[in-house]
C-alpha cells in the first residue's frame, strides 16, 4: 500500500489551482507556490515542463497513485484501441477508489482510498480491499452494512460539495453505485482543466 508523505494540499499551491475544487484549499488564500520562493515571478514554461505539470496535476488528482502505478495505467491505455489520452481517464475512473468517491461515500479521494484499503466496500457482495481495483461496466459497488454509519460516510452523503456523475447510478439510501458506463473526458467533473493529450505527450517523448 502506497502512502502520500507529502501535505495533501501542497500539490494545489504547487500548481497554483484548486485541483479538488475544495473550500479547504489553501489556494484560496494564496495563490502562490509553496516555499520561501513561492511568490517569484513565474517564468516562461517549455513545453515539456507543461507535459510534466499535465501529467504531474492527473497524477495527482486521483490521491495516492504512485509513478510506477501511474505509468503502468498509461501504458495500459496506449495498448488499448482508441484514443490513449480518453483511455486513460477511462482507466483512472474505473479503479475502485475513484467509484467510492463520485458515488459521495466520502468527502474526498485519499479517503476514498483509505475507506476501501480498510474493507468497508463490496463489489457484487464481496468485499474488495484494493483499491486500485478495476470496476467493470454493470458492477455493483456498496458501502458494507456495518459501515453505512460512520461518521464519514454520514458527511459525504449529507454534503452538496459535488454532484453525481451521469457515468455511476447511486442509490444514496442503500449506499451503492452501479457503474454504467466508461467516461469519456469531457464527462468527468473535474474541478480544473485536465489535459490527458499532454500526458501522452509527456510519455511518448
């Protein structure tokens, strides 16, 4: 199990944007980077430095993906048909973390994998504790019985933070989302401007 040492909240400053899309983040505060540095003048970008920072704010998005794990989904993707860059936004959304989250079983994506690594979701009832699990079209994903009160739980429900995906049906009562389709990039809701083509670019040099 891989762990984020660094503040999960540095990564915003880092890239000078609200990446969770957060009330929290300290970029609505301090648009600066982090460091006694951080309020520099920024300097021209190359076009590598924008792959790397492409590749660095999706990395960084989906919580506690390490490089290597990161690379292999990439990798994944480029052998797939179609199109690389939705394919691996398609894989992204499909590891089992990403499900707990859009389905709003809780507040935000470190917790959503934490939540799973701990055994409280099942898939088609049984308990899955991977949260890099890939999720298939038509599969069930719920909250387990003795879980559905957490105190967790309860404030993601309870929040309008975010709104459901069209791509995951949730029945919020029963705590379960049915994944009904693979998203394309332009479906995924988030918070900031991704640009996967960038990744591919950045992977492919």
């Amino acid at each position: 199990m891989s762990k984020r040492h660094s503040a999960k909240y540095k990564i915003d400053r880092r890239m000078g944007e609200n990446l969770w899309g957060r009330p929290k983040s300290p970029v609505n505060q301090r648009s600066y980077g982090p460091g006694q540095h951080g309020q520099r003048r920024k300097q021209k970008v190359s076009d590598f430095g924008l792959q790397l920072r492409a590749k660095q704010k999706l990395k960084g998005y989906y919580g506690n993906l390490t490089e290597k794990q990161f690379s292999r989904t990439y990798e994944e993707a480029a052998r797939r048909k179609g199109n690389t860059a939705e394919n691996l936004v398609g894989l992204l959304e499909s590891r089992l973390d990403a499900i707990v989250y859009r389905a709003k079983f809780v507040p935000t994506v470190f917790a959503a994998r934490q939540f799973v690594n701990h055994g409280h979701v099942t898939v088609n009832g049984k308990r899955v504790n991977i949260a890099s699990y890939r999720v298939k079209i038509g599969d069930v994903v719920a909250v387990r019985e003795k879980s559905r009160n957490m105190a967790l739980v309860l404030e993601a429900v309870a929040s309008a933070e975010r709104d459901f995906c069209e791509y995951i049906t949730v029945d919020a009562k029963g705590l379960s989302a049915t994944f009904v389709r693979v998203p394309e990039l332009a479906e995924v809701p988030y918070p900031v401007k991704m640009e996967p083509n960038l990744v591919v670019e950045f992977y492919a040099s």
